[in-house]
C-alpha cells in the first residue's frame, strides 16, 4: 500500500525561531500520526528543523540539490551535505528552479540519479505551463518531463521515488487544478512508468498533487484514486492550516 504523503514546501521563507516554533506548534494540532508528513525548508534552517522534526517524529526534506558530492561548486550544496543533516527527501526540479534559475530535464536527471545513489528520495516535480496546457500539451510535456528524469535507473529506486503534479498555473494562483484533471495526469504518470519500468513500480510510486492546495480542497485530491498526497506551497507556511490540511487528508485516507 501506499502511505499517503503530505510535504510542506516553505520555499523561501521563515528563520530558525520561526520555523521551530512551527513545527512544535504544529505537532500538538495534530492527530495523523499514520500519514507522513514532510517539512521541507530553506538550507539554513535545515539542522534546526531536522531536529525539531526528528521530537515530533516528521520527516526532513531539502528544496534543492546538486549531483556532485564535492567539489569547487560555489553555492551548491552536495548529497553528502543533506546526509549529514538527516535529511530524508529532497524536492527535485520544482518549477521555480526550472523556470527562474534555468534547470533543465538533463539536469533534473542527473540530480534524481545522485540523490538516489545517496538514499535521499527525490520528490521529483513535473507541471506543464499555462501556454502547453492551452495548446493540449499537457500530457506530452509530463511524458517528456517523467521519461527524462527518470532514464537509466532502476525498476528499485524508481518504485521509492515520490513525484509531484504541480501544474505551473496553479501555483501560488489560487487556482488550483480539478481533483479530475489531477488525478487524469497522475494515471498519465503510472503509466509511462508502467512502459518505461514495470506496472508494479508504476503501482509502487506515490504520486502528489501540488498548486494551490488549502484545507478546503484537500479532501477532494486525496480522494482521487491515483493521488497520494499533496505538495503545499503557501498553505503549509501557519501552524493551524497546515495541521488542518494534515489532518483533513489523514481522516480522507484512513476513512
Ligand atoms: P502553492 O501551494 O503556494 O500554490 O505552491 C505550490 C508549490 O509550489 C509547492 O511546491
């Protein structure tokens, strides 16, 4: 079965007290201990809220990631760093990264491939534009997106890989996707992994709804069949909401 997920992606906000007085804040809102609840936030927060999230017994996860362990790479940041801060997932090609610092497919790959290789899970972002989904082309896009990201790995690493739908539209729009089309896009998803792997990594994979997730319309993508959770951008940033959301998926799921 596939344990239902839900990740908080802070992007570019919150400090050190903030964040941790979030997360102790949070944990007493809460009643889902069986959903897996992931804090993903900015690289200087990651060792206190790691530490904060390992209290309350959250997951960690990182915004971004570089493929090389080592090296003269001024500003990035190696799989062997975010092992060191425990760090469970990593958010791969989210489409502020593919869009506003240049990342592309290939590096979207290289990145998937490394945090594998180091037993990080990638939570692999796939959405298509406004202007591709005018012009029908949302599923080519995610086909192109998912097989490209995914080359050359292995049926074992692929089945832990988490992949999040985030239509580029929907995010931060306060226009979030129908339960239908995401759920449309997710089966889309299983099944170039069925052609690409096998249909028991295609079962295997959890796939996230992201953009413009609230607590009002949580419980209707978590009701789609091939939906296992949600990636939240701006509802994840207050305690309250979040925990809403959190616990409002747990009661969908476990119904
Ligand atoms: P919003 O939930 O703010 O639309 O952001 C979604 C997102 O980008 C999560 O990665």
């Amino acid at each position: 079965m596939r344990i239902p997920m839900i990740a908080a992606n802070w992007k570019m906000h919150k400090n050190i007290s903030e964040a941790v007085q979030f997360i102790d804040q949070y944990a007493e809102l809460l009643n889902a201990a069986q959903l897996e609840t992931v804090i993903c936030p900015a690289f200087p927060l990651l060792a206190a809220v790691g530490e904060a999230c390992r209290r309350h017994g959250l997951r960690l996860g990182a915004q971004n990631m570089y493929w090389e362990t080592a090296g003269a790479f001024t500003g990035e940041v190696s799989p062997l760093m975010l092992k060191d801060l425990q760090v469970d997932y990593v958010i791969i090609g989210h489409s502020e990264r593919r869009r506003l610092f240049g990342e592309t497919d290939q590096q979207v790959a290289r990145k998937i491939k490394a945090a594998c290789q180091h037993e990080i899970i990638p939570i692999l972002c796939v959405g298509e534009t406004l202007e591709q989904r005018q012009a029908q082309q949302t599923l080519g896009v995610i086909s192109e997106q998912v097989t490209t990201a995914l080359a050359g790995l292995d049926p074992s690493q692929v089945r832990k890989i988490v992949i999040a739908y985030e239509p580029v539209w929907a995010i931060g729009s306060g226009l979030a996707a129908t339960a239908a089309d995401a759920d449309a896009v997710a089966a889309q998803v299983r099944k170039i992994i069925g052609e690409q792997f096998n249909l028991k990594t295609a079962q295997d994979v959890r796939i996230l709804y992201g953009g413009s997730v609230n607590r009002d319309n949580i419980a209707e993508f978590m009701q789609a069949a091939e939906i296992d959770g949600a990636l939240v951008g701006g509802a994840s940033l207050d305690a309250s909401v979040f925990a809403a959301i959190v616990n409002t998926a747990a009661e969908v799921s476990f119904a």
